[in-house]
C-alpha cells in the first residue's frame, strides 16, 4: 500500500491508501478526491488528471505523450506539473504528495 495525499488549493488534504498498481488519478477517482476528472480514463489524452508533485525523485521522466498533454492543461504548466494517471503506486513511488490545480477543465 502507498499513502498519496492530495493537498487542495483551500489548504485541505485528502489521504489515501492505495495498493500498488493503482495510478494517482485512478485512486483520486475511486476515493472520490475533488479536483481529479480523469476524462480519458487515464490513457494519457486530456490532462484533467493534472497535479504538481513538489518532490519528483523516483518518478519516471516525462513521456513524450504526458508531455504534450501538459500543454493542454486547464492550469498552469509548471516544472512539477504530472498526469496523475501516469504515476503509479509500487512501481514509481511508495508515498508521494500531490497539489491539485485549482481548474482541471
């Protein structure tokens, strides 16, 4: 299991226990974490899993993909800005924190 906690732009956080395997947006979305749409379903195609991960050691480099789709984010594009769905517990990360841009769509 993996502790993700999702920090809100009001100063609330959301902590969630997720199990190796499941992506930040995937357990955003099953845990019912405001601000992660997850449109695509989390095939990397529009961005509505955007977060900013301040501590990015660890996580794979951006693809080619979650870089393009960046572009396209509601919010500000910054040098932390991620797709939730490409970031996945167990393989990438034991515990990660995540900000949650304040617009998705």
């Amino acid at each position: 299991m993996a502790l993700i906690t999702y920090q809100h732009a009001d100063g609330s956080t959301d902590e969630i226990q997720a199990a190796e395997g499941i992506s930040v947006m995937r357990a955003a979305l099953t845990n019912g974490v405001a601000g992660i749409v997850g449109e695509c379903g989390g095939q990397a195609m529009c961005a509505t899993c955007h977060v900013y991960v301040p501590d990015q050691q660890g996580l794979p480099e951006l693809s080619e993909d979650e870089d393009e789709m960046l572009d396209c984010a509601a919010d500000e594009r910054t040098d932390q800005s991620r797709l939730g769905c490409q970031l996945v517990c167990g393989e990438h990360f034991a515990d990660l924190t995540v900000r949650v841009p304040q617009v998705q769509v």
